[in-house]
C-alpha cells in the first residue's frame, strides 16, 4: 500500500495557504504593478531592441522573489511541523494510523525541500512567461516586433531550461535549514522558535567570545557563513542560487558559467549531509514521546 | 482463548514521580476489558506504553509486537480514540475519510459510509466547525471501518452530553464488537460502562490492585443490607465499607462466602462503582 503520496496531500490539505495562495498571490501582485508601471516607462528604441537583455535576469529575478515568499513559508513550516500536532494533541490522531515516524518526517523534509521548491518554480516560469507576454504588447505598442525581439532569442530557453538545471541545488541549500527547524520542531516542549534561532545564535557568539580569549576557534565566517546561516537561512536557498548565477551573469559568464557557479558549492554537500542526520534524530524523537 | 496482550514488570518513570511500579498483566483476546482508577493512577501511562507512544521498562508484548520497534506494523492491527477531539481542527471531514482510507490496508469505505450515513455531520465541514459529539462520531465512525483486532478508548466520551455516551457504546456494542475484537476502556464514568465489560482492573499508585472477571467479581464481592441487631456480627466479619441508607447499615464485603453473610440479612450484587470506591478509599488522602 503507498501511503507516501496521501502523505504529501495531507501535508498541503493543511498548509495550503502557504504553499499555493502565498506564491499565486506574489505573482499576481507582481504581473499586476508591472502592467501599471508599463505605462509610465519611458523608453527609447534602442532599448526596444536590445530587450532580449532582460530576458534572463527577469526571469532569475522572479524567482528571487518567490525563493523570498517561500523561505519564510517554509522556515515557519518546517518549526511548527513536528510541534503543532503534539500542542493541539491532533498527533494522537496521526498515530493511531499504521505509519512509521521515518515516514511521516520524510514526508515533511520532502514537502519542504522538493514539492514547493517545484510549485515554486513553475509558478515563477508561469509569472515569467505571462510577463514575456506583456513585454510582447510593450514592445509592439513602441513599434518593434517582439517575434525577432523576444521569442525567437535564445535566452527564452536557456533561461527557463537553466533555472530547471540548478533546482536541485536549490532543494541541497535547503536540507541542512530543514535539518535543523525539523529537529528543534520534534525536540521542543515550548517556543520551538526560540530554541531553533537562539542556539545557533548564542553558540555563534560564544565561538567569537573564545576567539577573543585567544583559543581554538573556528573562524568567523565558518562560523556564521557556514554554520548559522545554513542552519537558519537555508529555506531561503533560492537566494543562494540566485546570487551566484546573478554574479557569473554579470562578469559575462553564460549558461555553462552560471550552471558552474550554481553547482560549485562544496559546503551545500557538506552541510547537506548534516542536514539528513538531523532529520533521523528527528524521526527518533518523534517516535520516544508525544508529549509536550 | 489467545493471548492479546503480555505485560511484565511495566514500569515508568518520569522526573518526579513512579507512574508505573512494575505492573504485570495480560489481556485475552475477545474481551472488554475496563481500565479503572483515580486520576494520576497511571491509566493513561499504561496506555500509552501498549500503544508505543511511550518509553518504558519492563516486557510488553502486544499481538507479538514489541510496541517500541515496529510500531507501524502492531498499528494495522490496533486502533485508539485518545481523549475527545484529538482530530485534526483544521482537517474536512472528507480529508479524514480520504486519508484514512489511503493510509491503512483494514479500512473498509463502505462500512464508514454506512456510519456516517446516520449522522448529520457535513462532509466539507472542518473538524473546528462540528460539535464535540459530532467530532466524535466521526471518530467512531473512523475507527469502527477499521478491521482492527484491538481497540483502545481512553475516556472516549469525556464531556459528551448523555445522549452521544449512551449512543457511543451503544454502536460500540452492537456493530463493531465481535469474538474477534478485543477492547480496553478508560473512563470515570463507571457507571456507563459496567454492563459492557466482560473483565475489569483496578489500578491504583502505579499498580494493579484488582484483576477479575466480571462474574468473579460478582462471587467476591457481596454487599449486605443488615438488620440492626446484626450489625455487630456484620462488623466482626470485617467489611471494607459501611454506609447506611434509610437507617440501616450497608456492608461491603470482599471475599467473604455467601454462607456466612446469607443470615445477616438481605444480599445484593454492589455496583462496580460501590466496589471502587471501597477499594480506593484513601487514594486521594
């Protein structure tokens, strides 16, 4: 019997909102200003011409935003996952059914760190193609054709085909975060919140306080670049992505430069394993209390 | 008659206090079974520990399954109603039927569309949305699909008004209890489930201290209305309450044979509340 994908339903049937309305509504808003302000722009037809430029860059823009609404949908996700059921006492429900506490957290880290990251992306490919559309009509209504100007440019496949290319390492950045808030949410009897954002923080701090004493310390930005940052920002991992494809972008790389940028990250493999290890001494907890 | 359950030794422990001292106990299969004591006892402890929903010491064996590993396995064949209201509040009534039949191999649709056919519970409703009689109805009507070997109901009808208790162990009865199928009830409200049980546990400080049939129950203990010129003899026999109704005193005895009692005066079979509150007397103290 595969219970996995009921699962998966049951995870969306209850945080719907976050996972669908938050990204529909970001792209609503999104197409909806930049209609407007199309009609104050001024442009010049050179600009007109050299549209294709923003093909891509709107494109990874896009899902910059979204990485944004889903990083905060997921952070809050992820620390009430394993802690919500067991303060409304709903977990008595979930366990009276004939399903391992493995699976049941698998099928949290897999909701956040797969399923919205792959909503997320074809809702922004979809806000990105409707905004292709509108360019059509601006560039039409300033006497160009977007035919030649836009969709026959190859920048309207690679772009998509390459944001396709680094999700995968867009759902990597996320394990270690996911990790991490799926522990706190399975171990707290109280404010998981705190416990997830003070520990990484105070440990930080006190690691800075040992360098000052002149002892052995790991170095600052170890410490809080590869350390608290990816146990607390890691659901914002689209960022991650973004950035360093935004960099080789603008030094002139391509697609190959950008896929290698995206990729060229041996921390996120690193931190990834930490990430799945949190996870199994999530399911442990799970399965040794109830309890809040 | 098999074996459904083997406890052994049971023992748990929490920071402050010893909410099970090592209790031994075995539950056959094809029996109601009542779990019974004061709050803080260890009802719930005990529970819980079959249903692998906590750590514990000691051997426990639940139809072969060691309820700390493999719990999913021992869960196709084990169902609980835990407390009133423990769905899901933000969960529609269709989401639960839905999820519950995709999940677990024993649940039969049809027979959960025959339950729920005789409620008026509106199937998008959310969970947060039905009356707490409606909320357990559909739980009812949830677990009773369920081709399970085992139920277990702890204090399944807390806070429900007379009409859903009654109707709850009424469905409990007549549709879903068989040979087949063995159930173990928590509650206070004695009274309700006395003629339901076929065997009862006293438990009481973490331990058990009563375990009997219903019908031995019966056979040990005797209640006696004594004429007033008895009273003396009756107190010499050692009874383990008195309480006088209409002015004439009312002797609990435990263990006593009928012979002895029969000319004292008038018997009768005590409530299994009477019985209770009897041997727990000081529990509270």
């Amino acid at each position: 019997m595969n219970t996995f994908p009921w699962m998966l339903k049951r995870e969306y049937w209850e945080h719907r909102g976050g996972f669908l309305l938050a990204p529909l509504w970001t792209g609503v808003t999104l197409l909806g200003f930049t209609s407007i302000g199309s009609l104050f722009t001024h442009t010049t037809p050179q600009q007109i011409q050299q549209v294709d430029r923003v093909i891509s860059p709107l494109l990874l823009g896009i899902d910059g935003l979204f990485g944004v609404v889903i990083g905060f949908v997921l952070f809050f996700y992820l620390l009430g996952a394993l802690y919500d059921d067991r303060r409304d006492r709903s977990v008595l429900f979930w366990k009276s059914m004939p399903i391992s506490d493995t699976a049941t957290v698998a099928s949290k880290a897999a909701t956040a760190v797969v399923l919205v990251p792959i909503l997320a992306t074809v809702m922004a490919l979809c806000t990105w193609l409707i905004m292709q559309i509108l360019l059509s009509v601006f560039v039409l209504a300033h006497g160009g054709n977007p035919l030649t100007l836009i969709w026959m440019r190859s920048a309207v496949i690679t772009a998509p085909a390459l944001l396709a290319a680094v999700l995968p390492m867009m759902m990597l950045w996320m394990v270690p975060t996911a990790g991490w808030l799926l522990l706190c949410s399975a171990a707290s009897r109280s404010t998981p919140f705190l416990w997830a954002v003070l520990i990484p923080i105070l440990l930080g701090i006190l690691n800075g306080w040992i360098g000052l004493l002149g002892l052995p310390h790991l170095p600052a930005e170890i410490m809080w670049g590869d350390g608290v940052k990816r146990v607390l920002l890691g659901t914002f991992g689209t960022l991650d992505v973004v950035n360093a494809m935004q960099a080789a972008q603008r030094t002139g790389g391509g697609f190959g430069a950008s896929l290698l940028a995206a990729y060229d990250q041996p921390v996120a493999w690193l931190a990834g394993i930490g990430g799945i290890a949190m996870m199994a001494a999530s399911a442990i907890l799970r399965r040794r209390s109830v309890d809040l | 008659m098999t074996t459904l359950i083997e406890a052994s030794g049971l023992r748990k422990r929490y920071k402050s206090t010893e909410a099970l001292r090592g209790i031994d106990f075995n539950i056959q299969a094809g029996r109601i079974v009542g779990l019974i004591g004061p709050n803080g006892a260890g009802k719930t402890t005990a529970l819980k520990a079959i249903l692998g929903l906590t750590e514990f010491e000691g051997q426990l064996q639940v139809l072969g399954h060691d309820p700390r590993a493999g719990r999913e396995h021992m869960m196709r064949d084990v169902c609980f109603i835990a407390d009133v209201a423990v769905l899901p509040r933000w969960l529609r009534v269709q989401q639960a039927i839905d999820f519950v039949s995709g999940v677990h191999s024993k649940f039969d649709l049809k027979r959960c569309e025959a339950f729920m056919a005789r409620t008026q519970i509106p199937r998008q409703a959310r969970v947060r949305e039905l009356s707490k009689g409606m909320i357990v109805q559909l739980h009812l009507a949830l677990v009773m699909a369920i081709d399970a070997r085992f139920l277990v109901l702890d204090e399944p009808t807390l806070g429900l008004d007379l009409l859903y208790r009654k109707q709850f162990y009424q469905t409990l009865l007549e549709d879903y209890f068989d040979e087949q199928r063995t159930i173990l009830i928590t509650t206070h409200q004695v009274e309700e489930i006395e003629h339901i049980l076929s065997d009862v546990m006293f438990i009481r400080d973490g331990r058990i201290t009563l375990n009997a049939d219903m019908e031995s129950l019966g056979e040990r203990f005797i209640e006696v209305m004594v004429a007033p010129e008895h009273d003396q003899d009756a107190r010499g026999l050692n009874p383990l309450s008195t309480r006088s109704v209409f002015g004439r005193s009312v002797h609990l005895f435990d263990g006593v044979p009928r012979e002895r009692l029969q000319p004292l005066g008038e018997l009768r079979r005590p409530g299994l509340a009477d019985i209770f509150v009897a041997t727990m007397q000081g529990a509270h103290a």
